[in-house]
C-alpha cells in the first residue's frame, strides 16, 4: 500500500496558494513577500526569480518543496510564473497559470515500494483580487472550473501510464472569500460554494489480476470556516508546535445529492462492486486548543452491493446516519471533555436478505434504528500529536474519569431497547474492580418486546431453547417487569463502597 501522508498534504498546496496569496499588503511586492514568508514558515523551501516593473511584480521559475523526513518523502510544485498587478485602485491582481505540475514522492521500505506521483492542477476561467487594508485584507478568487489530474505514476521504479493508474478529479463554479485579519497572530473568515465535483479514479497493477474504480459525484457544496494560524515559524508536521504556537481551526462542508460507483475486479478472488447514493449531509471538523472534534450526517443513503460469493446483491437504506467524535488533544493535569455518537436511523433491508434467515415473515420488517450518544471527561497523560509521542508512551496514553450514556437506543425486529445514565471513575482505586478505576454511578435501562423477540428466534430455529432460557435467567436477574406486557426496566447502581446492585438488589 502506498502511504498517503504526503500526498494528502500535496493536495493540500493549491488551496494554500488561492488563499495565502491575499494574506498581505496591498502593493504587489507586499503581497507576494507575505505569501513566501508565510510558505516558508510552514515549512516549504521557495526558489523563484522577480523582477519588479511598471507596477507588476512577475514571479517567474516558482517552485515549492517541503521534505517529510519521517516519512522518506517529499511534496514539491513547479508553478512556473505568477504576476502580481496593481489596479490602481487599492487592489492587487494575483494572475496564475492554467496549469500547475506538482510532484509527490516517498521513498520505499523493504516491504512498501517508494512511488511518485506526478500530477497537475488546473483552472480555467480563474481570477484572485485582493482587497481591503494591510491588516484586514478580502480576497476573492473564483473560477469557471479547478482540478486534479494523475499524469504519471512510479512505482519502485517503473512507470504505469493511464491504462493502469488514473485520478481525475473536476469542480465547477468555484467561488471562494476569505477575510484575513493580521495583527500577532493570523485569523481568518472563509466561505465557498462549488456547483459540482466529479471524480474518477482506477488503479490496475498488471503484475497482479485485481484492478480498482472509483466514480463518482456530488453537487452543491458549500464551506465555512474560521480559525487562527501562527505568524511564527513553526514545523507544520509537529501538531503539539502547532497548537501551542496559537493554531485553532474549524469548518463546516454542507452537500447536496451525490452518488459513488465502486468496482473491483479480480479473476482470482471474485469481483465486488458497490453503488450508493445519498440527498445530501454535512460534514464538520474542528481543531485547537480545545481538543478535535469530527461530525457527519447524511440523509436517504442507498447502497447496492454485488459480491461474487453470493447469487444476489445486498440492497439496504438508512433515512438517516450520523457520526460525531471529540476528543482532547493537549496533555494536562485536568479533565478534559471527549464525545462518542453515532446514528443509523430507519435502517432497511431488502426482502431478499431477509429471506436468508427469516424465510416465513416471523420477524418484523420494520425500519431499525440505532443511536448511541457518549460523553464524559478525561485526562489526557500523552501529547500524541506531538513528534516525540512514541517516546511519551510509558503507560496509558489516558485516564477516564467521567462518563454519561446520553442516549442508548437499539429499535430492530420487534424489539426496543432504551438506555441512560452516569457514571464517574476513581483511577487511584483499582482493586475494587480489578483492573479498571472504581465506578461510582447508576445506569437506567427499559426492553420493550425482547421475551416476544425470544420466543420468535427459537421458532425459527436461529436460537437454542437452552440459550433462550438462560438469556431469559439473565432478565429475571438484572431487570423487574415493567407497566405493560413484554417490558423490563433494570437500574444498575454502582455504589461508593464498591457494591453493585441491580434494582437495589445486591450483585456484588
């Protein structure tokens, strides 16, 4: 597997020249010496040659290159020249060409094979102008159409050409704003809007049966986006540096319809293919001093899977998905807080599934839904964004002191269960229940429907009478009937001096 790293952040490089381009002054020599100076501070080595005349500052043989030591690789672009125009009215005109080559590298190991990746990004009908003052600049870049194009790709030497190896990558109706502020720091204002991408990409190594494409595309999206970068110098692959030196982002990706098309071919283990489709989502990120934080949601997803073992595809949907982690990123002596979530709502199965094992319609078809909502506090003992984390790791890279079941929910098959509560940690404690922190807490839980859901899977013989019966004990041991028929509720308590009881009952 090539390793992706590098390349990530190569993808990474145009965006920085449509944007730090206007974090400057508002005379061209200005903007094109903030523009290197911020380049150079985040790591990158500039070669380029100026000549200054009649009110234009031409940057020519420009050519950008950051070495990832830790990874044996290195990112680098040869832009070629950019001009940067005075309009005689306070604004500054950035003129970029069409086309610019990039150039993305790593260097093999004796089980990973080095490869570089030649490629270029291309825009048509593109424009940048800076506006505004010195130390609260706008600039406005938009474009007919940008992308990324795979030219060639060396593997451990040898050349695959677009037969083998392709990455084609278009947005259309690009526009982009970004209102700069500059005083000790650099923070930032952005939104964007891009009327489509499209995307296709396929690998084939002939050396091997199996060949890999990706199509597919996505219409309407959206961007916002705030945050503050350090005027220092700073190594851009140290996080820790990063965040200690002022660095703080976040940002929001909203998009409309979209679909994927996913076909893996291979004479010798079997073909798989995949389609999906959803009616949009939004997708955010955020990350600083208060730790990171990932959220997604997405609604009426359709998948088709065809897998070569089985005689027919595998159709389901879900309404509704969702995703959220948090987590703290900055090692102190405090409790910091972290959340775990994650939805899959009105899950359905096609009736051919269902068929396998519930042949007869014992079990209710209806849409299942699953949610899961965590939160709670910890301690973080290791920077592991830091360069050196390898070396902090003496123990646990944490401890968890706190943690709050928001929402349990599992809905499937007849059955409903439900679930909350909280609970706190004793870390100095841990012979109370050896080999974890003593558990100080209750955690309240409700089954509607699961002895009937029971008595279905014995009749259809997916369940041992013996295994129902025990499940049955284990009921009867943790839960009191509730209300109404086919319920149960259970209230597990852990107590200060170390008792567990389960409805007041002691268990332990």
């Amino acid at each position: 597997m090539f390793r992706m790293n590098s390349a990530s952040l190569g993808f990474a490089v145009p965006a920085m020249l449509l944007s730090t381009a206007a974090w400057a002054d508002l005379t061209p020599t200005q903007v094109w010496g903030d523009w290197r100076q911020y380049m150079e501070n985040m790591g990158y080595g500039i070669t380029a040659t100026e000549n200054d005349a009649g009110g234009t500052l031409t940057v020519s043989d420009l050519a950008l290159d950051m070495p990832m030591p830790e990874e044996g690789g290195a990112v680098s672009m040869n832009i070629g020249t950019l001009e940067f125009r005075g309009n005689g009215d306070g604004t500054v005109a950035i003129v970029m060409p069409d086309t610019l080559p990039m150039s993305i590298s790593a260097t093999g190991t004796e089980t990973d094979p080095g490869f570089t990746m030649n490629m270029d990004y291309a825009q048509t009908d593109h424009s940048i102008v800076v506006s505004g003052s010195p130390e609260n600049m706008t600039y406005a870049y938009d474009a007919g159409t940008v992308g990324l194009k795979l030219k060639e790709l060396i593997v451990d030497g040898q050349s695959y050409g677009a037969e083998n190896a392709r990455i084609d990558v278009v947005a259309n109706d690009f526009t982009s704003r970004t209102t700069m502020t500059i005083g000790d720091t650099r923070g930032y204002e952005q939104t964007g809007q891009i009327g489509g991408v499209t995307y296709d990409v396929f690998v084939h190594n002939p050396e091997q049966s199996g060949q890999l494409s990706f199509k597919g595309s996505m219409s309407d999206l959206t961007l916002e986006g705030n945050g503050t970068i350090p005027l220092t110098t700073v190594d851009a692959a140290d996080m820790a540096a990063m965040i200690a030196a002022g660095f703080d982002m976040s940002g929001t990706i909203t998009y409309g319809s979209g679909n994927t098309g996913i076909n893996f071919v291979d004479e010798e283990q079997g073909d798989f293919s995949a389609a999906t489709s959803s009616q949009g989502g939004e997708l955010s990120v955020a990350m600083g001093p208060e730790g990171l934080a990932y959220a997604g949601s997405q609604k009426d997803t359709e998948m088709n899977l065809k897998v070569a073992e089985l005689p027919f595809p595998i159709d389901i949907s879900m309404a509704r998905t969702g995703f959220k982690l948090e987590a703290p990123v900055v090692k102190s002596d405090e409790a910091q807080d972290f959340a775990f979530g994650i939805t899959l709502g009105d899950f359905v199965m096609s009736d051919m599934i269902w068929g396998i094992f519930d042949p007869t319609g014992q079990l209710p078809r209806d849409p299942a839904t699953v949610e899961l909502d965590l939160s709670g506090q910890a301690k973080l003992l290791v920077d592991y964004m830091a360069a050196d984390a390898a070396t902090q790791m003496a123990g646990p890279p944490g401890e968890v002191e706190a943690l709050s079941v928001n929402k349990l929910l599992v809905d499937a098959a007849g059955a409903r269960l439900e679930g909350q509560g909280d609970v706190t940690f004793d870390n100095s404690d841990m012979t109370t229940m050896p080999g974890m922190p003593k558990p100080v807490g209750a955690i309240d839980l409700s089954l509607e429907g699961g002895n009937g859901l029971l008595e279905k899977l014995v009749a259809m013989g997916l369940l041992p009478q013996e295994q129902a019966m025990g499940a049955r004990m284990m009921m009867g041991l943790f839960a009191v009937p509730g209300s109404e028929p086919d319920t149960l509720t259970s209230k597990i308590e852990f107590t200060e001096d170390g008792q567990v009881l389960a409805n007041g009952q002691r268990i332990k």
